[in-house]
C-alpha cells in the first residue's frame, strides 16, 4: 500500500479542478481528463542497500566514463548549463553531445546560408542604384539574442523590424531605407520611397495600439496628440504589454494552486496517507470542486473490511457504520484557515449542540467541528431515507463519503442538469419532500439549499452540503428555511415547473406552522417573534424544538 500512499500526494490536484460546474461535457473532458490511477508520479525506489553498494558506485562510474568517450552513443543529457543558451559558432564547436548543441549548430549553419543569400539579393538591389540599400534588416544574426522569456503566440502578429505586419511593402522599405540628409526621398528598385512613408506607418501603429494590445493595457489618448510610433517602439510596447498579460495570469494561477494546496496542507497529507495505508482509500483521483470552505476530492474506496473500521456512531450512540466502503467516494477535506469560516460563524455558534464548545475551542478545533457537524447532518438525513452521500468516516477536518455519481463523473447539480419537463416535476416534487422529512423528522435547516447543493443522480435528488445545516431551534432557523424556501421556489419557477408553491407558502407547508399570508414584512415578523422565544427554549437545552413552536 506504501505505493499507493505516494499517490496521494504526487496527486496534481489543482490540475483537476471543477470550477463550480458539473455536467458540461467539455469540462468532464477537460477537468477529468487526467484522473487516472496512473497519473501519478510514481518515484522509483532505490533501497539503502543499493545506496551503499560499492559495485553499484563501481557500474555507475562506469557509465560515466563510457559516456564521457562514445557523447553521441550516450543518452542525451539535458543539462541546465545557462552556456547553452549562447549562440555557437558551429564550425569552432566539436561537442555533439547535446542535442539542444546540435540543433544551434545546424541552425547556425542554416542561417549563415541564409544570410549569403541575402548578401547577394543586396548586391543585386545597389547594382544599378546611386544610393545603397542596407540588407541587414533581413539578416538572421541576431537569432540567439532575443529575449528567451518572451515566449508569446503573438510574435506571429508582431511588426518587425521590417514593417512586415504594419505597413505596405513601400512601407517596410521605409524602414530599411537610410535617407540621406539633404533629400527626402529614396528610390528603391522602381519605386520612389519617401521620409512621409515613415510617418504615416507610425501613424497607423499608433491607430492600431488600441486594438492590437491586450484590452485593459492603458494606452492614453495618443491618437489625439499625433503620435508616431516606429516599428521598433510599437514592438516593444506590444511585447511589453503581452507579458505583463501572462504575468498576471501566471500570478493568479499562483494564487489558486495556493489555495487548493491550502486545504492540502501537510497535517492533511497525513491525513489522506493514513486512509491510504489503512486500506480506506485506495487511490486518490481529481478534484471535483474547490470551494471557499472546502476542497472536495475523488477517491477510489479502499479493500478493507468495514468491521475493522472504527464504528460510526449517531449522536445517540448507534453504531451506523457503513457495511462496505463504496467503490468510490469523495473525501470532503475542510479549508485549514478560518477567513472564510469567520462569516459562518452564526450558523455554530448558536447551536446548542456545539455552543458549549465553540468557546472554548481554537479555531483548528472549530474547523473539525464543522466537518463533525456535517458528519452527524448527514448521518440523520440518512437514517431518515434522504437522498444524501453515505459517511464512511471523519478523521478531524477530513470527511470520507460515498461518491454520488459514476465512473468518477460526479452527478451533475439541479442547476446544470438537462432535465425534461417530467423529470423537472419529479425533481421539484422530491425536494419539496425532502424538505420537509428535514425539518419534521431529521430536525434540520439545511440553511443553505439552492439547485446548488441539490445533485441529480438515478432519477433522484441528492442532498448535499449540510455542513451548516440548524435545528429549528436556532435563533436564525426560521429565517433560513424561508430564505431555503425563497430559492427552491424561484428556481423551480425560472425552469418552467408548473403549480411551484410561493415561498411563505412553502415554508407552512416545510415546517407545519400556519403562519398568516396576508403580507412579506408581517410574516418575517412573526418568524422572528417566534425565533426569540425559541431561543430561549434551546438555551435550555431541549431538543424538541419543532413540538415547542407547535405550542407557540
Ligand atoms: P462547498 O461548501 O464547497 O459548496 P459541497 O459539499 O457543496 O461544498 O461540495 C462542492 C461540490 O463538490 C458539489 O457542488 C458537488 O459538485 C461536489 N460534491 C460534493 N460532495 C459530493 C459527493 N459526495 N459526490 C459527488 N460530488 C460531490
Ligand atoms: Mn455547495
């Protein structure tokens, strides 16, 4: 299993990331195209017995030696040597030994063909001319000097020295021409080249800095002020403003491969290298999705028994471990940093069941609470029959569940589902039910439903995401349901689902209350009366929040 353990962290998760999108097929391609149990770099092992053998030194030694005498039958060495970036005088070089060395060599040799043939087209061109062409502009001398780090498609589009892109071709010879001091004008070949050529030319560069540069480069009014800009300096500015681009993408890339390896930092590497060891998990895949709170990961479940797993209990104690780790789950890893959990605050800490607690907890500790908090959300929905991912296990703020999907296509969201019209009832019918075996039996708020943390997988509706699911009973419990209420509802409308209950309509029927519909700001009044009252009863401690609402 140690192999497999490497797999975990060689894993190039941030490579996999679903961005908030489940079911179009070009991201299925794209961002599931390299989930493989193969994927990952496995390292070869050498054993400390090989390390310490003289023979080994002996042979490699060898090998070095043989290499040194036979370069071109050798493997090829890629080396960092920054000398191979110089350009090479191929007829002075005689190391043949790198390819990168070769392939100069050759393409000195090219050039310098290159080169003599532009010699003699010059030649040519100032036969019969009283003023003499300058060919250097064509030549290839300066192959090796450009900036290594400009590594840009747009070179293509680029005006070069030449002109080749901006200006006609009297234009490009505008540019190659050196006028005499005393005329304003050249012949070349047939033509008459004027200085005004070069003028306009830089007028058009100007002209076209605004559409030719990356949008948001600020450029100024230059048009205004007649600006003329040579070849030279528009190339520059054009390559300047590219890579600036490509910084700021690279920046932001940096940015997110920081935050996905913020969930996956080195306590959670452990983490998953323990599951991977105890036979839990038995390969990790992709990412299906990187949250603000959490990153969720695709697993391969592991081949170990069930019994010999540490028993899941319920919060009443029944021991409700799953009988099979599923053949593929999704491991929930929760975000290590508090910024974003900062704002959720309010749905922990006013309920009773973590109240006590969370004051005295530190923040890493908060953290697991709330993967603990989904855990037992999750384990009551399921005893009550939801539709919702099967736990396997909790380890602190790592949360193992059964995968909801197939052949690690995770199940699209009600959002991105192509559903028809029957189906689009039958979701809505599902929900609606759900809710209310939510509230009436599991005692639960989800507190944040939407077609969001709704999956379509088998002709059913699986809830997910409960991690800051309420009781009833908690101070802002009504309020979310209405809130919950007030999604479902639109949602469930916009997709054209006929007779969808109005939100305060909705809400009666979720949570049993009758509460009078006559107006909005009324009925958020009389939930608010009704959440001060109960808090008090949670304070307390009593559980049956939903049968003391009924005595309100
Ligand atoms: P977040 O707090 O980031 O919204 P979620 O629990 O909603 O966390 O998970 C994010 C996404 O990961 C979901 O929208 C869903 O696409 C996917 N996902 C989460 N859990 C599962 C699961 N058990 N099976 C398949 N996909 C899942
Ligand atoms: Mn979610």
């Amino acid at each position: 299993m140690a192999s497999a353990g490497t797999a975990v962290v060689e894993t190039p998760l941030q490579e996999n990331v679903q961005k908030g999108y489940t079911s179009n097929a070009a991201w299925k391609v794209k961002s599931w195209g390299s989930i493989s149990n193969n994927n990952s770099v496995k390292c070869e092992s050498t054993s400390f017995a090989d390390v310490m053998s003289e023979q080994l030194a002996n042979e490699l030694q060898l090998d070095e030696n043989y290499e040194m005498e036979n370069p071109l039958q050798s493997e090829t060495v890629f080396s960092n040597d920054s000398t191979l970036n110089e350009p090479v005088e191929w007829s002075k070089s005689n190391d043949t030994s790198n390819d990168e060395v070769l392939a100069q060599i050759l393409q000195a040799q090219m050039d310098e063909e290159f080169n003599e043939s532009v010699t003699r087209q010059e030649n040519q061109v100032n036969k019969n001319s009283k003023v003499r062409l300058s060919f250097n502009n064509y030549r290839t001398d300066s192959l090796f000097t450009s900036d290594d780090n400009y590594d840009d498609e747009e070179e293509d589009e680029d005006v070069d020295e030449t002109g080749r892109e901006g200006c006609s071709e009297a234009d490009q010879s505008s540019n190659m021409l050196e006028f005499p001091p005393d005329k304003g004008y050249v012949v070349f070949g047939n033509e008459l080249v004027t200085k005004h050529d070069k003028e306009i030319c830089g007028r058009r560069n100007t002209a076209k800095m605004e559409d030719s540069l990356p949008p948001g480069f600020r450029t100024g009014d230059a048009r205004g002020m007649d600006l003329q800009l040579s070849n030279k300096i528009y190339n520059s500015l054009k390559k300047h403003a590219y890579s600036e681009q490509r910084r700021g993408q690279r920046l932001h890339e940096t940015k997110e491969h920081y935050t996905a390896e913020h969930a996956v930092d080195e306590r959670t590497r452990l983490l998953l290298h323990r599951l991977v060891d105890r036979g839990i998990v038995a390969g990790v895949n992709g990412v299906i999705s990187i949250g603000k709170e959490a990153v969720v990961v695709h697993v391969d479940g592991g081949d170990v028994a069930a019994a010999d797993l540490v028993p899941l209990v319920n919060e009443n104690n029944n021991d409700i471990s799953c009988k099979q780790i599923p053949k593929e789950c999704a491991i929930k890893i929760y975000k290590t940093t508090l910024n974003e959990f900062r704002c959720r605050d309010k749905y922990i800490k006013d309920d009773y069941r973590f109240k006590d607690r969370f004051k005295k907890l530190n923040p890493r500790k908060i953290i697991h609470m709330w993967a603990e908090k989904e855990m037992h959300n999750l384990n009551r929905m399921n005893e009550a029959g939801i539709p919702c991912p099967e736990v396997v296990l909790l380890r602190k703020h790592v949360l193992v569940m059964a995968f909801i999907g197939e052949n690690q296509q995770p199940a699209p969201k009600l959002k991105c589902a192509i559903l028809s019209s029957l189906q689009k009832k039958s979701a809505y019918k599902q929900v609606v039910t759900m809710m209310k075996t939510l509230f009436n039996q599991c005692k639960l708020i989800h507190a944040d439903l939407s077609e969001f943390n709704l999956l379509w997988h088998d002709q059913k509706v699986w809830m997910i995401d409960v991690s800051q699911s309420v009781e009833p009973s908690h101070p802002h419990g009504l309020e979310f349901l209405l809130r919950d209420c007030t999604n479902i509802s639109k949602f469930f409308t916009s997709i054209g689902v006929p007779d969808v209950l109005e939100p305060l309509e909705l809400f009666n029927s979720v949570s049993g209350l009758d509460i009078p519909i006559t107006d909005e700001a009324e009925f958020r009044c009389t939930i608010e009366r009704m959440e001060n009252a109960t808090e008090e009863h949670a304070q307390q401690g009593k559980r049956k929040s939903s049968q003391f609402l009924e005595q309100i």
